[in-house]
C-alpha cells in the first residue's frame, strides 16, 4: 500500500493504492514555478474516496468497490527519500526525482509535523527555505518577525504579548495556580483558570481529593496503565460507574487516540444511547449501539462493563447483557493493543472529541464517573493519579 503526491510536468498529482489497484488525482491548474508564490495543497482519502485540494479548488474521486484501508506500516517521506528503490514503480508517472523548493506546515491527521532539525527521523539536503532567523513561525499568533543583529524581535497584534506573540494580554497578570491553564476570554477582557488534577476554585488554588470524577465538558483525565506489559491483550475487560443527563458524551477510550492506525475501545453516548466501539487492527469494527433510547441520561447511575474475548464483544449495562456481537468471525486481530492508556471524559485541551475519534463521538463528557476497573483487577484504578484538568469532586454539587 501506499499514497503519494507528486509534481508532474506542472501539476499536483496524488497517487494511492490500498492494495488492490492504484488511484490517480490530477490539479485542473499548474503551479506557479516562480519560486516566490506559496500554495495551499490538502489530499486525503476517506475509506477509498479520495480528494486533492489546490488553493481552494477541489477534485474528488468517485468510490469505486475494492479495499479501504491504507496499510502503509513504513517511514512519512517528505521531499525525496533516501533511496529511489523505495518508490513503487506505480507510486510516479515518471522516473523518482527529489523535489526542489521550499515545503512548510506539512499537517497529517490534525497534527502538525515539526520540521525542525532534530525532529525528524533523519534527512539529507534540507536547508532553511527562509534564510533568515525569522523562519517559519517564529512569532506566534500572526506576529510579523523581523530580523536584527542580536537575532530576532516580533511585533505583535493588539491582544498578544511577549518575545514571541505568545501571552494573551489577558493572562499577563493573571493569578492561576502554577500548574494550572490561563484561558484568555477576550470578549469580556478577562481569563478563565483551568484547573490541573486535584485543583479546584477560581484561581486554581484549593486542593482537593476525590473519588467521583465530576466532568463539565471541557475535562478530561488521561490514565496510564501500570501493569500493562503483563496484561492478556486477547482477553480485555472495563467497568464502570456513570451519571449524566447528557444525550451525547465519550465516556471513556481505552488507545493511544493518535492516529487510524492505533487500537481502541470507545464506550461513550450517542443520540442518548450506549455506543460501544471497538477497534483491533485497520478499523474494521462496527460501532455497537443499544436499542433501548433514553436509558442512560436519566441522572442515575449506571453501571457498564464491556468485555473483550479475542474477537467477540458483550456490553453490560446494569448488569444486564445487552450487546453480544463477534466483529471479526475470521479472527484476523484478536488483541487490543491499546498501549497501556485510557482517557476518561476526553481528549487534551485543544483536541476535540468528533475530531480525534473521527465522529465516532460528538463531544466531551458531562458527567460523573467512578468505580473504574480495568481487567479483572481487584482494585478500582485511582483517577486522582492520572493527569488532567477541569476534573472536580464529584460527591458535591449537582
């Protein structure tokens, strides 16, 4: 498998194959080979409809039937690679040449890559296409950078702040707790605090315990398994204690939520409903979904236990089995590789919930949760020991 894009003899091309032929997107216009004109270039494929976007001018193929998953287990090459041997011989109209010119902002699956010098992998050739200390974005926050003899300074917009644009004047004097997050809110010239884990009040500033997660939309605890390296990944198990008043929410994912590639168990609401979904290996689950609506939103709590065993799948849901489904009669993945991480409400700040689970779920937790047990472990798991923020004591308050 792979995708490719390309310039041909002027034009963007974008080629991919998952495996049982290969695709080929072709720009209606050339690029501007003058060496000073930036272009906007998007491609992506969604199953095996694919699109090609340059400066705001849009192709899309038409799905035919065949193979929707890119299994590309490999290294991302960006201008050339290390060895033209590595390009499949369909990946190119013509002979594999490195590319000549300048590349920046390079975005795979909603997240930036840093193309800096120790961030990659490894390279050869790559210079600063800038030529100055200014760079690509050294000043953030639509800053305009100019060059000095000590180095760099930036002028900044209005509302920002600092050597780099990166302050928010209305978090320069602001009084949150040291670890936790200052969010400008610019329409009433003031900030928000969001607290960090075992943290609460206005300032961030009081110290808390709890055993009841409370979560208000913009929460989310990330919990690292310690005994995953010991854990029988065939053989999965979570449960649970919930209450919200929600119809939409992710409860909790048990994967790394990086990238398609990763394995996971989603438990979480939909339309008011339970939704379960699982993922062993090039995204081949089929989202499970209960029946029964307005069972789970009612404000009293519910119990959920879902269980892995190897391909086949049961949902509890107050200790009643309400889901029962084998996703996989050919037994292709059989292990939840899940890397040992489990987040609970959502995802980090700034990652949205319908982006990170590609609309699996719509948006953050509100709610409570406790009494989580993962495996047949005889201890819940402490959620005070994880990291997150926006979590409060859930035995207070509605």
């Amino acid at each position: 498998d792979f995708l490719c894009l390309s310039l041909v003899n002027g034009f963007i091309q974008l080629r991919y194959n998952l495996g049982d032929k290969t695709v080929i997107l072709q720009t209606f216009q050339k690029v501007h080979a003058d060496g000073n004109t930036w272009h906007s270039l998007k491609a992506g494929r969604v199953g095996n409809e694919a699109y090609l976007d340059l400066d705001g001018i849009n192709i899309t193929q038409n799905a035919s039937p065949g193979m929707n998953m890119l299994d590309a287990h490999t290294d991302f090459f960006v201008g050339g690679v290390s060895s033209l041997n590595l390009v499949n011989s369909i990946a190119v109209e013509n002979e594999p040449t490195g590319f000549t010119g300048c590349i920046r902002e390079i975005v795979i699956n909603n997240r930036e890559l840093k193309l800096t010098v120790t961030d990659p992998k490894g390279g050869a050739n790559v210079g600063d296409c800038d030529g100055t200390v200014c760079g690509y974005t050294v000043c953030k926050n639509n800053g305009t950078c100019q060059v000095e003899n000590a180095g760099f300074s930036c002028s900044c917009p209005r509302e920002w702040i600092g050597s780099t644009c990166e302050q928010s004047i209305h978090c320069s004097q602001n009084k949150c707790g040291s670890q936790a997050l200052c969010i400008p809110q610019p329409t009433s010239f003031s900030y928000i605090c969001v607290c960090t884990l075992g943290w609460s009040g206005k300032y961030c500033d009081s110290k808390i315990k709890f055993f009841i997660a409370k979560f208000v939309g913009n929460s989310y605890i990330k919990y690292t398994d310690p005994y995953y390296g010991k854990r029988d990944l065939q053989h999965s198990r979570i449960s649970l204690n919930f209450t919200t008043n929600q119809t939409e929410g992710l409860i909790a994912w048990m994967g790394k939520g990086e990238d398609e590639d990763n394995d996971f168990l989603a438990v979480g609401l939909a339309n008011g409903t339970l939704k379960v979904v699982i993922n062993l290996g090039e995204r081949i689950s089929v989202p499970l979904i209960h029946s029964k609506h307005s069972t789970c939103c009612d404000e009293r709590w519910h119990f959920v236990t879902v269980v892995q065993n190897q391909t086949c799948i049961k949902v509890y849901l107050d200790e009643e089995l309400i889901l029962f489904e084998d996703i996989d009669p050919h037994r292709k993945y059989t292990a939840l590789n899940y890397g040992g991480i489990c987040y609970f409400g959502g995802f980090e700040t700034g990652r949205k919930v319908n982006i990170v689970t590609t609309g699996l779920f719509q948006k953050e937790f509100i709610g409570k949760i406790k009494d989580v047990v993962l495996f047949q472990d005889s201890k819940k798991i402490q959620l005070m020991k994880g990291e997150g923020y926006n979590v409060y004591d859930g035995n207070y308050g509605n």
